[in-house]
C-alpha cells in the first residue's frame, strides 16, 4: 500500500506541517479509513383497508 511503504516519509512531512495544515491533511486521510455516510430517503406508506 502507498501509505504503508511511505509511513516515515509521511510522519516526517505531518511534523513539519503548521498545526492547522496537520489537522487538515489527517482529516484527508481519514476518509480513506472512515466510511462515509449517505443521507437516505424514507418513504412513509400507510395501508388504508
């Protein structure tokens, strides 16, 4: 995987980043970890007998 044969380089570059720029870039990765949610549509049917 790119990020496991990279891990040290990209420690190093998150170290060397400002703390707002570091908080962006994880928050970035973590959407490759994260699973997103989606909204969903709910359709409320009621059965007249």
């Amino acid at each position: 995987m790119l990020l496991e044969n990279n891990i040290d380089s990209v420690q190093n570059d998150l170290h060397e980043m400002q703390p707002r720029d570091r908080v962006n870039a994880l928050l970035q990765f973590m959407k490759f970890v994260i699973p997103t949610q989606k909204a969903i549509e709910l359709e409320n049917r009621v059965r007249q007998e």
